[in-house]
C-alpha cells in the first residue's frame, strides 16, 4: 500500500481536535498539522468537565478545527486517503458530534470512514512518535483510565492490570479540588509538588508488592484529605507538601505496579520492545523519570510522546486510522458511538480480524 493521508477528529472530553498524519509504506509517519482547541476556561469554574457544556462547544468549533487543520497541512479533503474519528469511550455528546461530522466528510468526499477507539489511539501514538515495533508494554494513564495493558500488534490488547477505584488523572484532579487548586488539576498538582516536603506526611502506597499488576488510589486520595483537615487551615506551605507528598507516593506505586507489569508480560511468553507511557498523566515530568529507570532496570527503553500529544489530540486518532486503514480496516457509515468502548473490545466491536504485522 502506498502512503497514506489521514484526517483524524478527536471530541471525546474537553479538546476539540483535528489533524492530519501521513504513514508511509514503510510504516513510519509524520504530523503535518494537528490543530486542538481547549475547553480549559469553560470548565474552570465548576472543577471538571460539565459534559453538555462540552458538546455544545465542541458543535460550534469544530467544522472550524477542521478546515484550520486541512490548511495547515496544505491538503484537501480529495487529497486524503481517509477519515477517522473517535468513536469512544468518551462523553457521549462529544462523541456524537465528532463521529457525525466525520460521516458527512467521509460521504461527500466518498472518502474511508476509521471509527477510532479512543484508548486505541493512545496506545498507538508511540509508533508515530518513537516507531515502537510491537510487542510493547503500555501504561496508559489518564483522567479516566489506569491500565497496563501488553500490546502485540494493531487491534491486540491483553490487559494485565488496571485500577480498582480511581483512575490516576482523576486522583491528581480530586486532590487539586479538595485543595483548592485549579482546573486542570493534575498539572496544578504537579507545580505545587517542585516547592514541596514529600517526606512531610506519611501517606499510604497501596497495593505494593502485589504480584497483580493493578492499582488503587482512593485510598491515597482520601489519606491526603485526612491529612489536610487535620491541619487545617491550610498554608500554601501546607498545600506545596501535600501534594509533594501525594504526587511522590504516586509515584512510588507507578513504578512497583509497573515492575511487575513487565514480569507479567515476560511470563506471557512477550519480550517487551519498550514501556509505552501514554495518556494525560504522562505529561508529568516526576512519571517520566521514574519510568526510564524502571525501563532500564527491566532491560528496555522507555518510549512517551511529547507532552503535546499524550492529552488528548487528533493526530493520534489520525494515525490510529492509518494504522487500520493500512490493514485494510474501514467502518460503515452505520457505526455507533460508544461512551464505553474497553480496548480489549476494539476489533470485536468493529467486525475486523485481530490481525497484525510483527512490527
């Protein structure tokens, strides 16, 4: 197959997003444009995302998204080989509006329809940005998801171990809120944590040492709130070393859970090419460097997409469609969003052979 342009449309949150990607015969790829438009200060006021507010805001901007990302790129809608969209998991309004748009430039320009899993795309995004072969070790790690999942080619998703309670980006998100910190909550937690003692408040690292790769943050969340009422009222002292501690503890359990991730994928009969770190949280700098030793230590690279492309965007939804495409994967104009999509289901949902190439 010759190379292949791609359209990608993300609107499953609180980012409007719109690419273009090229993946060439070889398999490598390149950004040509990838254009995202923040919801950040519509949000802000009520601590989260409020999901009607979202999808309104993503109707309004996003046939402008688009046409910002095709020109950037310096193509046409003929020019592509394809659209893709995130077809889920996601807030279900937000999904609707970009899987419809994307129906309706896929029919006029009688261009391939990709439904995207969202989840999918990021557990891709390394192939474009480091050409990751598989198999490969993932920690995806978001707002709304925890999972270490082994990766062994397009479409194949074993996962090892995931959260129990609370997804990592929602305990750095609620930990911000309780202490007055802003929306978004997990780089706001990160900034207070450099003028912090993490050694200042014992806090819980649990499940450590479990040979079961998962995870458990509620208990490290409510630890924390314990902590701040009982000295309350808080300091911005108070609150530098709470979240020192608590991003430190966060730590902590990232790269025991992970260890033991890459033994569970050994045991599988799996040589990991790299630890994969995808999803918002992996923008974190204190995340990142633990990691790399982690990696080392198990005998591997640590592979994470600029910061820029670990939230939410739509080149890695983009290039989740070339990568299906190329396999000669497509969707019809009938396919449902999904505001819950796991990613083991991925080609199950879309009717496809779980079929990869070995890199």
């Amino acid at each position: 197959m010759s190379d292949l342009l791609l359209l990608g449309i993300e609107t499953t949150c609180d980012e409007t997003a719109a690419a273009v990607v090229r993946r060439r015969e070889d398999g490598s790829g390149s950004i040509l444009s990838n254009i995202v438009l923040s919801q950040f200060d519509e949000h802000a006021a009520y601590g989260g995302v409020v999901p009607e507010i979202a999808a309104r805001a993503h109707v309004e901007v996003l046939d402008d998204v688009i046409a910002r990302a095709l020109r950037a790129a310096g193509v046409t809608l003929a020019d592509l080989g394809g659209i893709a969209a995130a077809a889920g998991p996601g807030l279900i309004g937000g999904v609707i509006v970009g899987l419809t748009t994307a129906k309706a430039l896929a029919l006029a320009a009688r261009k391939p329809l990709v439904a995207v899993n969202h989840l999918e795309a990021h557990a891709l995004t390394a192939r474009l940005t480091d050409s990751v072969p598989f198999p490969y070790l993932l920690l995806l790690v978001s707002g709304g998801h925890t999972q270490l999942v082994c990766v062994t080619g397009v479409g194949r998703y074993e996962k090892l171990g995931g959260t129990i309670d609370d997804a990592i980006g929602e305990a750095f998100d609620k930990t911000a809120k309780m202490l007055g910190l802003p929306y978004p909550g997990g780089p706001a937690v990160e900034r207070a944590a450099l003028g912090g003692d993490p050694n200042r408040f014992a806090l819980p690292r649990p499940l450590l040492g479990r040979p079961e790769p998962n995870f458990s943050l509620s208990g490290l969340k409510t630890a924390v709130r314990l902590e701040a009422l009982r000295i309350a009222p808080l300091s911005d002292h108070d609150v530098e070393d709470l979240c020192a501690g608590f991003q430190a503890a966060i730590v902590d359990v990232v790269t025991d859970r992970v260890r033991y991730g890459l033994r569970a994928m050994r045991e599988r009969g799996h040589a990991p090419s790299a630890l994969v770190l995808a999803g918002g949280v992996g923008a974190n700098q204190a995340v990142r460097r633990a990691l790399h030793k982690v990696a080392a230590d198990g005998g591997t690279r640590l592979a994470v997409p600029p910061p820029e492309l670990c939230t939410d965007n739509g080149a890695m939804i983009a290039w989740a469609g070339a990568e299906r495409l190329a396999l000669g994967r497509r969707d019809g104009l009938d396919f449902s969003p999904r505001a819950r999509w796991p990613l083991a289901e991925v080609d199950a949902a879309q009717g496809a052979a779980a079929t990869a190439p070995a890199a």
